[in-house]
C-alpha cells in the first residue's frame, strides 16, 4: 500500500493551488468545499478563478511561480500546464516537508486526490494509486448511482440522535441492531422523501419502543417501465435491491427482475386475458401482510403505476391501513414505446397535444370522448387496445378522423423482439390481424406516427402494413 487513505481537515488551514487554468479551477473549487483558506499563485486567471477572486473567496498571488509562496501552508496542488513549474513545486514541497499532489503525475506526488463521492458527511474516496484514474472515476460513477442523495441527511439526523441511544441501549450489539433496522426502514424512507420532521417524530417513538421499530415495514410503488432494464430509475434499482418481497405484474420483464436482490421473495400478481392470477383484493392484503411482517415490500408494475396501473387504488388501500409507503416513477409505454419507434409524441407541426386512453374493456371505450379523440393535430396513445382494434378504428373515423391517418402498433416496445408495424387509420385491425399483432403492444394513432418509417433506430426495421395489405389484395384478385 503505498498511499495511506486518510480524510484531511483543512477547515481555515493555508492551502496553495499553482495554476491559472480550468483544473486549477477544478481543485480549487473542492478545496473550497472543504473550507480551506486557497490562495491561487499564477501570471493569470481563467474566468472563473477570477470570479472566485472578486467574491473574496480565495486570495491570487499574480506572476511566475516562487518558493516563497509555500511559506505557512499545509498542502499545496501544482496544476499548471508548465511541467517544469509542476517540478520546481513538487521538490520546494517535498523540501519542506509539505503535503503536495502534482496534477497527473503521480512520481511527483507525496499524497493524491482520490475519485469522491460526497453525501457529506458521508464521504467515499476511491484511488487507483495514480495507476488507473480513469477506473477509479468509473467506479464513483458507480457509487454514485447506488448511494441516495439523502443518505447525507440521514447521517446528520443519525448523529444528533447518538447520546440518546447510547443511553437506551447498553450493549454494542444493541445498537447496531438499533440501527441496522431503523436507517434502511421508515426513517430513512421519510428522509428520502424530503420529511424531516416526520422523519425525527419516527426516530424519537423508536426510541421509546425499540423492539416494535424493528418490526416496521413498508412498501415502495415503483414503476419497472416497458421491459429494458437500462430504463429503470436509480431509485427503483436500489429498491429492487433492498426489497424482501417483490409483488409483480406479469409484463414485468424477467431482466429487470433479475436486477432484484437474489433472495427476495417474488410473487406473480399480473392478469393475462381470461385468467386472474391474484385479484386487486387480494394484491392489497398482501401488501398490507407484509409490510406488516416487517418487510420492505415493492409493488412492481409494467410502465408508470399512476398511468392505467391502479396504483392510486393501491396507494388508498395502504393509506387505509396505516402503511408507511412511496412512489418511484416508471417511463410509461407510450413514451418509451414511441421513443423507441422513433415517434416523437408532440411535434411542432403535426402534433400539439396527446392523450393517453385505455382500451382494457368495452365499458373503457363507452366513456370516452370520440369527437374530441378524433381531431387531427394531436396524438392518441393507446393502452391494452389489441383486442378492440376494429372499434377503434371504427369510432374514430365516424367521428371524423381521416381514414389515411398513419398508426404505428409498437410490440414488445423496448425489448429485444420490438416490432413495429405501421400503416392508416382505415386498415388498422386488418394489418394487425394480417402481422398476428400480440400484447403487449402500444398503439399510436396520428400524424407523427409516419416518422416511425424515417426515424427508427432500435430493433427490426419498419413493417410498412398499408404496403403489405395492398400486396395480399392484388394477389387475391390475380387468383
């Protein structure tokens, strides 16, 4: 090991950073952070170091580098882009007996600046010992995505309440199991989610009854999106990670699933036409029952949970019964889908509003507003309308939708086996029918739903319906 990770407190002490430019700028800014006293030594400043200089937050010592300016200072960072500068500092450091990082030149260096990723108070620094830099930056990208950006707040919330429970608890054993259980429990979903005050309200009742805050549960609503992993939130990974029991939809795709943590229990609560696996009912008592087990319990749903996936009537159903709950929004199918169509859903020109209707059932499509569905200028999303096709284009052309209005019917959209079939208004059952279209399939109807035919990006190409039902047509004829 030859650096020795330590975490320095510069607060008030005399720093120095020699060089004017953009990297200069870089460390003085972290200094800064970390309430040092910066002077910047350099013939010039860039922009922004100048800006710092005329708000009074660090000092400039102007023109060529000299040795004097390490007098009374504890650490110093050579930035400038004259190596032979860097040199000179580095050896006047080391003379010294001063702390000293040469920018990208590890040989010179007798400490260096590790990859930081800051939820202060919480702190982690990672070092490839100046082997690797760009390794490292790659792996505090990675923590970056796996630590919240409240765990810093629930580091100070956990601080303030550390004499109390040292003197609820005797043994160290105690308070680790304290702990353990409240910072990834209520507490720190409260936290998380922006409320403090109910945050510190939880804390001070676990106190006064520890062994029933070992016992809380909750459940997260997360939105799992249209089946690409890689269109997860940040937040939904880390609660697929901490879940015990995960309740699913059937469109949940077996990718994003294996993203869970291994040994969480996974239910299958999804319906497929004609057959219930678990109803609404009983999909809430078993939210209920677990959380109420002390587990950390996520509802995982196809999309978005508040866009056609009852996750309101979910949301009511624990409110009821005085669950601790939260919402992680998924990217809903009919903007995932489009995206990846290559369908922008609003356009400047052809498009300046869209509506998102379901066509689960024939009592969903009675309610609906055909006429104002019907207007050119926009587009519609439709939601679970494979089965009811020839309805939709029915109703909307009767009531005054052009019959050479483009659709595009987007299957599996996201996935490995997208299709996406695109053809008008007026044979909009016949393709599908013609194509054995399949659900899950999103389908858009309006003028922007041509560009799947220019702009598509993702998958097998294009299938031109319109084209192939002329086909089957002239050959029917021919016969």
């Amino acid at each position: 090991m030859r650096f020795y990770p330590l975490f320095a407190d510069l607060q008030k002490r005399h720093v120095l950073v020699v060089g004017g430019g953009s990297v200069a700028a870089r460390k003085a800014e972290t200094l800064l952070a970390a309430g040092a006293d910066v002077s910047i030594g350099a013939p010039e400043l860039n922009a922004e170091l100048r800006a710092l200089e005329q708000q009074g937050r660090l000092r400039y010592l102007p023109g060529d580098y000299q040795s004097s300016w390490l007098d009374d200072r504890v650490l110093v960072i050579a930035a400038s882009n004259d190596s032979a500068v860097n040199r000179r500092v580095s050896l006047d450091a080391h003379a010294r007996g001063i702390l000293v990082n040469v920018v990208d030149n590890p040989q010179l260096c007798n400490f260096i600046v590790p990859a930081i990723v800051d939820r202060s108070p919480i702190m982690i620094a990672i070092s490839s010992g100046g082997a690797a830099p760009v390794l490292a930056r790659m792996l505090r990208e990675r923590f970056e995505i796996l630590l919240d950006h409240s765990v810093g707040k629930l580091a100070l919330l956990a601080e303030r309440a550390r004499v109390a429970v040292r003197a609820r608890f005797d043994t160290v054993t105690q308070r680790r199991r304290f702990w353990e259980a409240l910072l990834v429990g209520p507490v720190a979903t409260a936290v998380a989610a922006g409320r403090d005050q109910h945050a510190e309200q939880l804390l001070d009742s676990a106190l006064k009854n520890a062994d029933a805050t070992i016992n809380i549960g909750r459940v997260a609503l997360v939105g799992a999106g249209p089946g690409d992993p890689g269109l997860l939130t940040i937040r939904a990974l880390r609660c697929l990670q901490e879940a015990d029991v995960i309740l699913h939809d059937r469109l949940v795709s077996r990718e994003v699933l294996d993203l869970a943590r291994r040994d969480a229990e996974r239910i299958q609560t999804g319906k497929e036409s004609g057959t219930h696996h678990t109803t609404q009912g009983r999909i809430n008592e078993l939210l209920v029952e677990h959380a109420r087990a002390g587990k950390r319990v996520v509802r995982l749903k196809g999309g978005d949970s508040f866009i056609f996936g009852r996750g309101g009537e979910e949301l009511e159903y624990l409110h009821a019964h005085d669950i601790d709950y939260e919402v992680v929004p998924g990217i809903t199918a009919a903007a995932a889908c489009a995206a990846y169509a290559g369908i922008p859903l609003t356009h400047r020109d052809h498009a300046q509003s869209l509506r998102l209707v379901t066509a689960h059932c024939q009592s969903s499509l009675d309610t609906l507003d055909w006429r104002a569905l019907a207007q050119e200028k926009q587009t519609l999303a439709v939601y679970m309308g494979v089965a009811r096709l020839e309805t939709l284009r029915e109703k909307l052309i009767a009531h005054g939708r052009g019959a050479d209005t483009p659709f595009a019917l987007i299957e599996n959209g996201s996935r490995p086996d997208q299709r996406v079939i695109s053809g008008s208004l007026g044979q909009l059952d016949l393709i599908a029918q013609r194509h054995q279209v399949r659900s899950p399939a999103m389908l858009i109807i309006g003028e922007v739903a041509a560009f799947a035919t220019q702009l598509a990006w993702f998958g097998a190409p294009v299938i031109d319906g319109d084209a192939s039902v002329e086909n089957v047509t002239l050959l029917a004829h021919a016969a």
